[in-house]
C-alpha cells in the first residue's frame, strides 16, 4: 500500500473526482450509459437492466429472469486552470515578482467502465451484483510548473463491488440493500517550480540560503497508497399507479485508511528512504429521491433530486505511525484544510419510444459545487456544472439491447482560485486565478436478458 502525500496547500485534493468524471467534489456520476442518456434522472425510480442497482438495489424487483449490462463511458474532459504567481519578499524590493501560471488540459481523458448482473430467485426475492465506480480524480501539471509548488498531481481511482438483494413486498412496494466493498488507490504530489532556479540566482539573495533552496522540479512531498472500505446501502419504491413511480436511495459513507510511504524532501531530507504513513479518508455518504412518470403510451418524464455529503471532508491530516519519522520527528502532517459543504444535484430527463426498436433520451441537470470560492485549489477546481444529454436504446432482439449517449458538460459560473503559502520564511507566494472548461461523454452500454 503506497500513496504520495504532498505538504503544501493544494495537496488537498487527495482523493478527488476524477476532474475526468463530473459530479461535484471527487463523485462519479457515470453508472452506466442508459442513465447517461438522461442525465442521470429519476435513476432511484427506474430499471431499463440491471445497472438499475448501483442507484437502487429495491428497483432489482422490477427485472424479471436473469440480466446481464456492462458497459463504459468515455471522458473527455477540457478543464483550465488560469492565473498568476506572486513571489513577495522585502528581499525583492516592495513590489511582488508577478510570472503566469495558466495549467492547460490538466485532466486526461478516461474510460470509467461498469458491469452488472441481476438474478430473479422467485416471485417476491431477487439478486444483484455489481461493479463500478462512484469516485475518481486524476489532475496533473509538469513538475516544474509555476505553481506546482501547490501540487503538481493527483490521481485516485476507486473500484466499488456491490453484493444487492431485494423483495417485493407486493405490487406497489419494494426494498432492498447491498453491502459496498471499495478499494481505492492514488497519489498526489507537489514540487519545486522551475522559477525556483532563477530565484536562487537573484543577487539580493544571500549564498547559503541559495545553495538551501532545491533545484527546479525536485519532489518536495508526495505518498501514494490504497486500501480497501465498507459501507452499506438502501433502497425503496413506491409504484404509486401503473403510470407513476417514486424511488428513494441512500449510500453510507465508506471510511480508507491510505497506508503507504510518504517520501520526499521535506519528508525526508534528500534522503533515499520511504517513511510508512497513513491518510484516513472518508468518501461520503450520498442520496437520491427520484421519480417517474409515464405521461402517454410512448413518452415519459423523470427527475431525481441528489445529495452528498460532502462536509465529512473537513482536512486531509498525514499520520506516519512507523519508528522512522519525517524531519522534526513529527507524528502528523496537516495536508489541508478542504472545509467542503454538502452539494445537491437536480436532473430532469425524458424517454421517448419512437419505434419497436428504438426508444429516445434527453435530460438536463444543475451540479452544485461542494466548495466555496475560498476554499478552492488547483487540483480539484470543483464548480457548479450544468449538464446536457442525449441518448439512444436499439432493441436488438428480443433479449439484447444497445443503449448510446452522449454528455456536454459546462462549467457554469465564476470559479475563483486563491492559494498562497510561506517559502522558509523567505517569501509569500500566492497564486490568483480561476478554472474553467467543459467535458463531453460518450457512453455505451450492451444489456442481455437471459
């Protein structure tokens, strides 16, 4: 169990969304592209396959026989993160040294993958297993980029392995639950800026402070790590008449303890060694209430109503329990203080059956931020989102499904970034700026009924 821990501010973003996938805070949002197609409305309240479950294990009732969907969605992600460095120091005079620091493109484009299968025991109990993701982040500049003295990378991948049941209690109510195993690794980093180098040859600069300061691109802290967690979630409908149906979900929270190595020149001097260290990270608890109505024959609408709660991710605080310590022989590391809020999420979508084999998608959807401006950092330039989609589900045969979509999503608003730090109490530096761009998503998704 590895992970890279950084020291300064930005380092915060441990465990973060995927900037690749697009819910607010580190949450994927991206299941399974059926739901894609409507942007993930009236999802607690509606069972195209067997995706149905890693929303809401009681909607398994309405899956008849056995089922099987997998699937991916395809991120493709523009995120910019624009501003500039302010280097201050009586040493340099009374005004600040001012130098850009715009990241272009830090996040990579990803496939976030998913698979299900569904089982029908008898008339009132069904199965259900399934394996996707529900966080992820992965952010990165080069190592000598003018602010990765804020942290220049951060990645984080979790699998999710979901065991669901579920009874029928009659025609009209359902429940269920599943058990969450989650296992989920990452890294993050910070390092000296290149401008670093051309500090040291500034003549206010004494020698032996300049021969202190490392060369550009050195690691200043970084860990990388995994672990595995448990949590649990419920599940309700409530099929109110055969044309109306609501559904309501809620996730635990899953509690990683990131054992590893943290490394690094701040952590240990320039030394070759790895020091064992610990990151305890909480990934929240979420919930959906959702619903879904048939309004004619061929047209239906539905909307879901999403929360998180991201206030759990409070700090980021560096354990190191081994008999080797990092420099000052400390126990603890604060990383950051995150000071995140719950965010809520809106979704409204429709459904339309143009033919035999081809039905129709389309939904829209408002993202909260989980962050305010003042809290903001450069590895994870959360914003609120306003989400567009598409989607289409061909019917192969009479057992197999092709479902498609497509996602725009914008950045909407202002997202300022306001990051600053002491450098050995030689200068303040600071950054001032704001992230911006969009994301598009293209999913795909093959159901079977066997």
């Amino acid at each position: 169990m590895n992970k890279k821990i950084i020291s300064m501010s930005v380092a915060a973003a441990l465990l973060g969304t995927m900037t690749q996938a697009q819910a607010a805070g580190f949450q994927l949002a991206e299941y399974s592209a059926t739901g894609q197609g409507r942007s993930f409305s009236g999802e607690a309240a509606m069972a195209d396959n067997a995706s149905t479950q890693a929303r809401n294990p009681a909607m398994l009732t309405y899956l008849e026989g056995t089922n099987f969907s997998a699937g991916g969605i395809y991120v493709m992600p523009n995120v910019d993160v624009t501003g500039d460095i302010a280097i201050a120091s009586p040493l340099f005079g009374p005004e600040p040294m001012m130098m850009n620091a715009d990241a272009i493109d830090v996040a990579d484009d990803a496939l976030v993958p998913n698979f299900y299968l569904s089982h029908q025991l008898n008339e009132h109990w069904f199965l259900g297993f399934a394996v996707n993701s529900n966080y992820g982040l992965a952010t990165e500049v080069s190592e000598t980029h003018a602010a990765a003295i804020f942290g220049n990378e951060t990645s984080v991948t979790t699998v999710e392995f979901n065991p669901n049941i579920a009874y029928r209690i009659n025609d009209d109510f359902s429940v269920g639950a599943g058990v969450r195993f989650v296992y989920g690794e990452g890294s993050i980093g910070a390092s000296t800026p290149g401008w670093v180098d051309g500090l040291k040859q500034h003549p206010a600069l004494p020698e032996e402070v300049a021969a202190a300061l490392p060369t550009g691109g050195t690691s200043l802290k970084n860990m990388e790590g995994d672990d595995i967690g448990f949590g649990w979630k419920l599940g309700a409908s409530w099929q109110i008449n055969p044309a109306h149906r609501l559904g309501l979900a809620y996730h635990s929270g899953v509690e990683l303890e990131l054992e590893g190595s943290a490394s690094g020149l701040l952590y240990t001097g320039g030394q070759d060694l790895d020091i064992e260290g610990m990151l305890p990270l909480e990934l929240p608890a979420f919930a959906e209430l959702a619903s879904h109505h048939q309004l004619s024959d061929d047209f239906a609408m539905h909307a879901s109503i999403n929360w998180t709660q991201w206030s759990v991710f409070d700090e980021l605080v560096a354990y190191f329990p081994g008999e080797t310590k990092p420099i000052g022989n400390i126990d603890s590391d604060l990383v950051k203080e995150e000071n995140f809020k719950d965010n809520w999420r809106f979704a409204l979508g429709s459904t339309y059956q143009l033919s035999q084999h081809w039905l129709l998608r389309s939904g829209i959807a408002y993202d909260k931020t989980a962050v305010d401006d003042e809290y903001r950092t450069m590895t994870i330039p959360d914003s609120d989102r306003l989400w567009l989609s598409a989607g289409a589900g061909y019917q192969a045969s009479e057992n197999l499904t092709l479902d498609f979509a497509v996602t725009y999503i914008k950045a909407y608003g202002d997202a300022p970034i306001n990051e600053s730090m002491n450098l050995m109490d030689l200068a303040h530096v600071s950054f001032d700026g704001e992230a911006g761009g969009d994301v598009w998503l293209v999913g795909m998704q093959l159901s079977y009924k066997l």
